[in-house]
C-alpha cells in the first residue's frame, strides 16, 4: 500500500481552481469521481458535463466496467450532458484530448479529477489539460482516506463494489455495498479502503447531486485476467419521484 504523504492538503486552494467557472467532471462513475463533483459545486463551480472514457468497442467504461447505458442513467441523474469517447490504451490520450476540445467547446474552463494522491496521475490530467487549455482541479488530493470514506457516507453517497482484483482483493467483495461496516474488512484484507492502487472500484447509485437513485441489476461476472467484474444494469428508469430535479439542479449550480 502507498504511504500517503505527510503533507497537509490544501483543499481551498484546489477548489480556487473551479470557483465561479465552469467545469467539467472526468467521470469514472465511482465514489471518488462523485466526491470531486460534489465538491467542487459545493465550492462554487458551475458543472456542464461529465466525460467517461469507454473500451475501444464503446461498450464499457474503461476500468470500472460500466455499461454505457448505465453510465449514461447517472448523467440522466446528474442532469449533465455526457461526452464520451472509446479508445483501447494505446490510443486513449489522444481520445481524451478530443474530448477535450468538446468539452472547451461547451464552454468548460476547467477540469474536476477525482485522484487522491497519485502524482503520476495528477502529472498526465494537468498535462493533457494544459495541451487543450483549461486547468485541473484535484479536489480530493492528498487527503486522508478515512476522511474522505466518513465524508461519502455522511453525505448519503450509496456505492457498489463491482471491480475487484483478485490478485489484492478476494472476489467475495464483488457486489457488496461500500459503507462503514465494510471498511475494517478491506483493511483487514491489507488493501486501501478507498482502491487508491486499483484494488477494486465502486459505483455511485445514490447521492445528492442524484435526482433519484439509479438502481443495479446484476446479471453475472465476467472474469478478463485476475479482474472480476460484476455484470450489471440499470434496474429502473431514472425518475424525479424522491429528489426533485430542480433541487438537483440547484447544488450543481452552488445555490443556497
């Protein structure tokens, strides 16, 4: 596991980066992407899109593993526009940047990541973003991982496991509900409670920023190498009934 570093985030000065200006959310569908999202609109960023990066057939998110049509419910949810582009890995920089000259072109001025303390990361988001001319924001960078845990499930973010690496997670996790009574069990298990290193990834179904929730259908697992992948799709249609939308819309946009 990463030894997170002992230097203290400064997560005002992140957010300085989004306040007032639009912004899109690189959008992986998972917590940490929800965390940056809902912070950086907590922080006075103004959200017009959301990017998810798909395998190169277009079917799935890459890493995650999402069905495009679930991804797309979350953005129904969200109230946001998706913009999507399908790359194999070789090929991915130069899909992202595309869509990064989408994105500029609906009038984003910054970018939202949600990478907590991998500079390899943060180095190639800042340099990609630079080459199409709009700024980074690393919301939750460098804070601790507990914080960040206690953070999602104070705020009601409801995720999924449904991506785990079987050579550091076993596949029991796939398919279990990522919440408080969880977290000493992937302790225990010697991985990071938030799958900083790639351990497992989670997906969003319920959160604030959610006009309502979007419910998971699990059909199987697909085993590509030592990864699981739960199987799944949208359960239900996205519908307004538990949220209404114009208060959705409303925190995206940072109204009292």
């Amino acid at each position: 596991m990463t030894a997170q570093s002992d230097q203290q985030p400064d997560r005002r000065s992140e957010l300085d980066v989004v306040a007032g200006r639009a912004f899109f959310s690189s959008w992986s569908g998972g917590k940490d992407s929800y965390l940056a999202l809902h912070r950086a609109v907590a922080g006075g960023g103004r959200a017009i899109a959301v990017l998810t990066m798909l395998r190169e057939d277009g079917r799935l998110s890459h890493s995650h593993g999402l069905p495009l049509a679930f991804v797309e419910r979350q953005a129904e949810a969200l109230g946001l526009p998706l913009v999507c582009r399908a790359a194999s890995w070789d090929t991915y920089e130069a899909a992202f940047l595309d869509g990064l000259a989408e994105l500029r072109e609906l009038g984003a001025e910054a970018g939202v990541f949600g990478d907590i303390d991998l500079q390899p990361h943060r180095d190639w988001v800042e340099r990609v973003c630079g080459v199409a001319g709009l700024d980074a924001c690393l919301p939750l960078w460098l804070e601790p991982r507990r914080a960040l845990l206690d953070e999602l499930f104070a705020a009601g973010v409801e995720a999924t496991i449904v991506t785990v690496n079987t050579e550091r997670l076993g596949e029991r996790f796939l398919g279990r509900r990522l919440g408080a009574a969880l977290i000493p069990e992937l302790e225990a298990a010697g991985v990071d409670a938030c799958g900083e290193e790639g351990e497992f990834h989670t997906v969003v179904t319920a959160a604030p920023l959610f006009a309502a929730p979007v419910e998971i259908a699990r059909h199987g697992t697909l085993a590509v190498d030592q990864y699981r992948f739960a199987e799944i799709a949208a359960a239900h249609p996205v519908e307004a009934a538990n949220q209404p939308r114009e208060a959705a819309k409303a925190a995206r946009k940072g109204t009292p």
